[in-house]
C-alpha cells in the first residue's frame, strides 16, 4: 500500500523490556528517529515471539501511546468501529456524544468497555491509552476508521482528548508508565503526605520492603491504602533499606543521610495519592 505513494516502510518489533529498561528505551528512539530521518515510515508492533503473558504492553492502543511518547510526536490517532466515545453502548437511544475530554472530570459517569464502568477492554482500552498519551503531553484523537481521512486532515472529528497542563516529564513518563519494577516500598500515612506536598521520601516514611532491588532501580511505592500511589528511583539496595526504614534522621547512619527515594527521581499518580492517603486521615 505504501509502495503506490513511494514511501518505504520498516517493521519495528518492540517487547515490554525495549520500553521498561532506560538503556534499550533510548535506542528504541533511536531508531526510529533515524528511520524517519531517512523518510521511512516506521511501522510498530509488539514482538509476539519473544513476548509472554506475564509481559506485554496489553493491546496495539497502549503500545501506541508508548511509542508516540517515545518519538515526541505531535499527536495520536486511535481508531474503533465508532465515531469516537460516547457516555454509553452508542447504540442506546439516550446515548450522548462527548466532543473532548480535558481531565478525568470529563469521564464522569461514561460507561466503556464490556458493560463496566470504564472497565477493561474495547473503548475502555483505548480510553485508557489517551489519558496515557495525553498526560504525557500528546493531544489525542479518538474516532473511527471511516473517518480516518478526515482525521488526518483538519481533525474536526471524534473525540479529542487534550494534553494534560501539569504534563509530566519524559523521565518522570518513564518512571511511571514504562519502567519494570525491581520492587516495592510500602509507606505510611506521614510519608504519602510528604509525597504529596512533593517532598522526597525519607526512610523513616517506610514501613515494608519486598523485593531484592539494587540501588538506582525503579520501585513501585504503596501508600498505607493499599494502592499503588507512585514510583521511584531509589537510592539504596534492598538489604541496606531494609535496615534503614522505620528510622528518624538522627538515628541513621552518616552514610545514610540521602533520602531513599530523592524527589527528583520520584514520580505519583495525583488522583492514586489523594485517594490512597485522604482515606488514612
């Protein structure tokens, strides 16, 4: 198809870990910034050989937030069987159209997916990628496949979802979204209010480490709700930690003074947090 236009194309195959890891993340950008330096047009699937159940992106639509985050592109087109989304099953009566989403507000009360409340699968999935792409920064359009010209032209179709204000950092993208886990910290009530006033996270914050992580790996961090409210680049190993957390500043060590986890390197999903720590006061 792309040969009647004289455009040549180029199969790019990415698995979770070309993504996850920082080092294969930057030669993944690499490489297709360099093959549409050549005026190749990459084409982007997940590596189905080498991939297994326990680590997959999920489904083509998160993989294409992902990838359009990677590459800084200047949008994203995610295309359905629909016209864009809708409050509910379009093929109700009642159904309502939405035009754009500009924040999680806008979601309120839309019905997505297999019947749940925007819960997995179809629409929901694609919902799910947007808010991704958007939070990254990237304007998204939602519509169908018919309407892909017009997409593609002055994109006065579907459901557009805006790039969030408070956009996150490529790195902090990364350490939220795209990088494995080398383990998990589990923090008390004091240490999420810290986070969520944007304060490092402190040892004496930590109330249980699992994992067997080294230090400068990324770390899922649970709040004392339960729900996983960020993550983290972290400063010590496993084994050290574990016989730092618990303690005040002026009981650790001189070799401890840094905090576990430096501002900086840490990154939180805001509606998680206000969840996770409102319901501990």
């Amino acid at each position: 198809s792309f040969a009647r236009y004289g455009r040549p194309i180029g199969q790019v195959l990415l698995t979770v870990a070309d993504a996850s890891r920082r080092d294969r993340a930057r030669n993944s950008q690499r490489t297709i910034d360099r093959l549409r330096q050549l005026g190749i047009v990459p084409i982007v699937n997940e590596n189905d050989t080498v991939t297994t159940s326990s680590a997959t992106f999920g489904d083509n639509d998160r993989l294409a937030s992902l990838v359009s985050h990677l590459t800084y592109a200047d949008a994203c087109v995610l295309l359905s069987d629909v016209a864009g989304l809708y409050d509910r099953n379009p093929a109700e009566p009642d159904a309502k159209f939405i035009a754009e989403v500009r924040s999680h507000r806008d979601l309120r009360g839309v019905i997505a997916g297999d019947g749940g409340r925007l819960g997995t699968g179809g629409m929901s999935a694609k919902v799910s990628a947007a808010r991704l792409a958007s939070q990254g920064g990237i304007p998204v359009l939602l519509t169908s496949t018919d309407n892909i010209g017009a997409a593609l032209d002055q994109a006065m179709v579907g459901t557009c979802f805006w790039p969030a204000e408070d956009r996150l950092s490529a790195w902090k993208f990364w350490i939220l979204y795209a990088a494995e886990a080398g383990g998990v910290l589990h923090i008390d009530g004091g240490a999420a209010q810290a986070m969520e006033h944007h304060n490092s996270l402190l040892p004496v914050g930590i109330t249980k480490i699992t994992g067997d992580f080294t230090s400068r790996e990324v770390v899922d961090i649970v709040g004392p709700g339960g729900h996983l409210i960020g993550r983290g680049e972290v400063n010590y190993d496993a084994a050290t930690l574990q016989g730092l957390m618990g303690k005040s500043s002026d009981e650790l060590p001189d070799f401890a003074q840094r905090p576990a986890v430096h501002v900086d390197n840490l990154s939180t999903y805001a509606n998680r947090l206000s969840r996770d720590y409102g319901a501990t006061r």
